[in-house]
C-alpha cells in the first residue's frame, strides 16, 4: 500500500512523510505508524493548518520531486 510513499524526516518527536495526495488522514497516519512506530498512546497525529509548529506553511505541501505526492509534518 505505500504506493512509493516515503518518511524523508525523521525526529524524536515529529517525522515528514511524503506520500500519495490521495491519501486521507488515516492512510498517512496508518503509513507513518508502519514506518516508524510512534510508541505514544495517541500515536503520530498530523500538524495541522495553523499549528505554530508549522511556521505558516500549509498543512499538505505539494512535493518539488513529484506534483501527486504531498510533504505531511506528524507529531507524537
């Protein structure tokens, strides 16, 4: 199901994926947690729009390598 989806950051607490822009909220989570298992009770949980983490970029930044691959930021 990776469908050439990719972690491209990893951190202690946070990780960038770079995967399918098709993808919903629980395709990429589901995808982070096989990847690099969060080991929190919540789990990766996405930045989302507004979150000050996120400097003012969007919440989905469109990929330079591939236009139908999103960059998500994922928290722990």
């Amino acid at each position: 199901m990776s469908d050439g989806a990719q972690v491209t950051k990893r951190g202690a607490l946070d990780m960038q994926v770079c995967v399918p822009k098709s993808w919903n909220d629980e395709q990429v989570k589901s995808f982070a947690d096989r990847n690099n298992l969060c080991g929190t009770e919540h789990g990766w949980q996405i930045r989302r729009q507004g979150d000050k983490a996120l400097a003012g970029c969007a919440e989905r930044v469109q990929c330079h390598d591939d236009p139908s691959f999103v960059h998500i930021m994922l928290d722990a």
